[in-house]
C-alpha cells in the first residue's frame, strides 16, 4: 500500500466484464496492435492482492511494457475503480471466476493465453480458476501457496481492519500508518501514489479504496476445505508455474514452499531477498527480474 515508482510507459484505461456481468477495471501498459493478430505481444494479467489496486503493479508492469509485452493490471471486484458487488459476493470461487473470465476476455482479444501473475489474494483466484479449467500460458504465484501461516494472516487482515470504519484524518495519517505496518521500508518520497488506494469521504475522512464487505465475504467452506481445493488445483496445474516468495515472508514460509513445489514437480521457484509478503512492493528490481526471466524461458 506505498506509492509506486513513477512509470515511463503511458498507459491506458480499459474495462472488462467480470463472471457475475460486474465491471472490472484495468490498466494496459504497452503496444496493443491494431486488429488482434498471432504476432501480438504476449498479453500479461497482473491481478493484486486483498485490500490493495491496479497500482500496486505500476513498476512492474512498466518493466514488462518494456520488454515488449503488454502487461494489463486489473483492479479485482470490489477494490479500485471496479465494481462494488451489491449482495457482497466476495468468495474465493467469486474472484477465481472473475480471473478466468479475463484470460478469457484476454484470449478473445489478444489470440494468445495470457501469462497470469497473481499475488496473495490474485494468486488464489488463478490457483483455483486454473484448477477449475481456465486456460493460461503460465502462472506465477506471488508469495502464496496453498496453506499459509494463518498467524500471518491474521495479521495481515488486522492492519487491514483496523483503519476500516474510522479511516484516516488525511493522506500522511494513512502513511504513518503504513510506515508502522511496514517498518523495513524507506517511507516514499510523495504521498501521491498512496492517495490512488485511498478514497475521500463525504465525512472528510480517507478510507482504503475497497469495499470493507470484502473482508467478510461469502464463505462457504471451511479454511480447511479451502486449503483442500488449493492442494488439488495445485496438484492438477500442468501449465509453466513459478512461485516466487518473499524470503521474510510473514505468510509462506519455506515449509510451505517446499510443500508446493512437491505438489507441482514442474514449478520453478525463486526466492526475494529483503522482502516479505508484499513482494513487489518490498523490491521490485529482483521481483520483476524473476517474472522477466520466468518469461523468457516460455519462449514466442
């Protein structure tokens, strides 16, 4: 939730069309062509985490632009610029339809799979969405796996909690509480970047730009069925996968790593030094060098 390097590739708003008829919006960085061929640059889905936007990935997707991809960063339902979902459909099979509906939407668009870059909440959605049969060139798994520390979480989930009803007085109130949440990063030099996840209420208050019901959406089955249904999408996953973890990670610890990489023999992994559960945020250089890399290894 810190503000985003400044990007050098202009981009340009687009909207899609989520499982439940909601509208999702995005981001595009890079040269689409005109008419959609089977020379288009490799279409890349960036798909965020709980509580955060689109521009969480602005750095990375500038690098991928610059490599010659298209990188399209997509606000989930209920964060960002996309819908609000009116009866609070919130559930991990809710964002898993909505992540294949986009490689479909994409597939339609680009006639090329996407490469799906899912971080935490992101990566959950493309776990379940390839393991129900969504169709992907690859999928990189930002520090998640299918179990987790649940302590980690709940961590997580408290920071996220604690500033939902009252939020903040204004935008350096909202990164004093951030810099607290995350001690180990350099504050950023502006507050600008972190008033795009903000919105002003008519109280004058800033809240996070995501709907507070996501926190308390549907959940059918129990942790323990979900981490089920993980392990099996898991274990199904046939296509190039990468899971890179932040080695300080508060979430996915290397147990949990090794756990994934048995149940997806095929899978790469990569390692980020210096960072914990927010991977990209925490150092983008080594993170965008390993999706870069994983890439390049799919070939054209």
């Amino acid at each position: 939730m810190t503000a985003p390097a400044k990007s050098h590739t202009k981009s340009r708003r687009i909207a899609f069309t989520g499982a439940g008829g909601n509208c999702l919006v995005g981001d595009v960085f890079g040269a689409e062509p005109d008419g959609a061929s089977d020379e288009a640059a490799r279409p890349v889905l960036l798909l965020h985490g709980g509580g955060q936007t689109r521009y969480a990935w602005r750095t990375t997707a500038d690098r991928i632009a610059q490599a010659g991809m298209v990188a399209y960063a997509v606000d989930q339902r209920g964060h960002g610029a996309s819908e609000w979902i009116a009866d609070g459909a919130y559930g991990f099979d809710d964002f898993a339809a909505d992540a294949a509906a986009l490689s479909r939407a994409l597939t339609e668009r680009t006639h090329r799979l996407p490469v799906v870059v899912g971080a935490s909440l992101g990566g959950i959605a493309a776990l379940l969405a390839a393991g129900q049969g969504a169709s992907f060139a690859a999928l990189v798994l930002v520090d998640i796996t299918p179990r987790v520390d649940m302590e980690g979480v709940a961590k997580v989930q408290g920071f996220m909690r604690a500033h939902t009803s009252d939020g903040f007085g204004s935008i350096d109130e909202a990164a004093a509480a951030v810099a607290a949440y995350l001690p180990h990063r350099k504050p950023p030099r502006s507050t600008e970047g972190l008033k795009k996840n903000l919105r002003l209420h008519p109280d004058g208050r800033w809240r996070w730009h995501w709907d507070p019901r996501f926190l308390d959406g549907r959940r059918s089955v129990s942790t323990e069925q979900r981490e089920a249904e993980l392990v099996a999408a898991a274990r199904r996953l046939t296509v190039p996968t990468l899971l890179v973890r932040g080695a300080s990670s508060e979430l996915v610890h290397e147990a949990h790593a090794r756990e994934f990489l048995d149940l997806v023999p095929h899978a790469c992994f990569v390692d980020v030094s210096g960072a914990r559960h927010m991977v990209a945020g925490d150092r983008n250089d080594q993170f965008a060098a390993a999706i870069l890399s994983f890439v390049g290894t799919l070939g054209s």
